[in-house]
C-alpha cells in the first residue's frame, strides 16, 4: 500500500461494539506491523483522515495519540505524524518487560504465572473486534 493511497478503502464500522478510535487505531498498527506502512510513512493530518473517514477528528486524534504514546506513531507538530522507528519501540518495550520481569520474580513468581499475567493483560488491551 502506498502511503497516499491510506487508508484505502477500509472504514471504520459504526455497527461494531468496538469504539470508532479503537477501530482507527487497530488499522494503523495492523498496517505498520505488516510493513505496510514503512518506518517514516506520512500519515494524513487528523483533519484530513477524519473527513476522509467520515468521523470526528477527535477520533483520529485520539489514535493517533494513543499510537504515539505506544511508540508507533511519532508526531513533530506541523510537520505531520510518521511511523516511528521500530526500534525505538522496540528498546521502550525491552525495558518494560524487564520491569515487569523484575518485579515479577522479585515476587516469586513462575515465568508461567507471568506470562498468564501478561496474556491476560493485553487481552484486556486489544479486546477482539465484533
């Protein structure tokens, strides 16, 4: 896909259960983590997406911070909002998991007993679209 042809045909689902944001923000890392759409990709202005889209620009705003805040989107003002480095992304989640690993056998917990945690956790996160 080429970065001017974003987001192509696909449109958010007013008729899901799953917040239009939620559906907006799932799209973009489904497309960054498939290569996608490349490191330094150019995403539209929250105002152009969202008259593209036909939704409110607060809900592209709100994925697009979301995704920035997750290390996958990165945004310098009035330059625009572009894929992030993965490593970036990468090294932020490393050091996390090493927090959570830390404090994890700190408490004597299993590796099993963790990563049940950590399952259970992000399912929480990116709950399965309707």
């Amino acid at each position: 896909m080429a970065v001017g042809d974003f987001p192509g045909r696909w449109r958010p689902n007013a008729e899901l259960a799953v917040p239009l944001f939620e559906q907006l923000r799932r799209r973009i890392l489904e497309l960054v983590e498939s290569g996608s759409l490349e490191v330094g990709a150019k995403l539209p202005s929250v105002r152009a997406l969202a008259e593209e889209l036909g939704v409110a620009p607060h809900t592209v705003a709100r994925a697009y911070r979301e995704l920035e805040e997750a290390g996958v989107l990165a945004t310098a003002g009035r330059a625009g909002t572009t894929v992030a480095p993965r490593d970036q992304r990468d090294s932020e989640l490393a050091a996390a998991a090493a927090a959570f690993a830390g404090a994890a056998a700190a408490r004597g917990c299993s590796l099993e007993e963790a990563v049940a945690l950590v399952t259970a956790a992000y399912a929480r996160e990116r709950p399965q679209a309707g």
